[in-house]
C-alpha cells in the first residue's frame, strides 16, 4: 500500500475497528482503478515557490477549482497550481526570511 493508501486504511479502520476487514475493503476498491492523489501541501509548496504563501483555506480553494476545472486527457501538472496561484492573485509575498527557510531547509510556510 502507498502512503494515500495508508491514511485510507486509517480512516477506515477508526469506523470497521478491523484492519484486515479495512485492508479488504480498499484492496476491492481498487482493483480496477488509480488514484493520484493531490494535497494541500502541495498547493503550498507550489505557492512557495512562488515566493507566496497561501492560507489553508486558499490551498483547499486551489485543489477544488482545478478538480472542478480537470481535464482527463490532459491531467493535472505542477504548472496548473502555481498558474492558478498566480492568475488568481492568491496569498501574499514571503519575506526574505521565509524563502530562506523555504529554499534552504525546504520548510514550508503557511500563512496563518
């Protein structure tokens, strides 16, 4: 199982309280189908690179634009969020402290 799969697997059991049954259930699930899964952490890291920094919210509004907007036959690329960051004027401008952070430790910065 990857990671998604994992968190997946947590939630389910919370409600089954089985992880055998909760690992059957996903293992059905799927078995005729992949996820390619997207996270607000992501949304943030684009923003950062952008030297912006998105609110929470922000980074929730970003994935659920472009989930509405997606198009299968051409997915979603790394372009489409900062785009949309940027087109949408979204977040505000890191200090120079901050992209430090960000480039050199790779630490992410939310806006609060």
């Amino acid at each position: 199982m990857n990671t998604h799969d994992e968190e997946l697997l947590k939630i389910i059991i919370e409600v089954i309280k089985s992880r055998q049954k909760a690992e059957q259930i996903i293992q059905r699930y799927f078995k005729d189908k992949i996820t390619i899964v997207w996270r607000t952490e992501d949304v943030h890291k684009a923003a950062n690179e952008r030297e912006l920094a998105l609110t929470e919210r922000e980074a929730i509004q970003v994935l659920e634009t472009l989930h509405h907007q997606h198009n299968p036959q051409l997915g979603l690329r790394w372009e489409d969020l900062t785009t949309h960051i940027e087109d949408q004027e979204l977040g505000r401008k890191l200090t120079r402290r901050e992209v430090r952070e960000f480039v050199k430790h790779g630490k992410l910065i939310i806006q609060r």
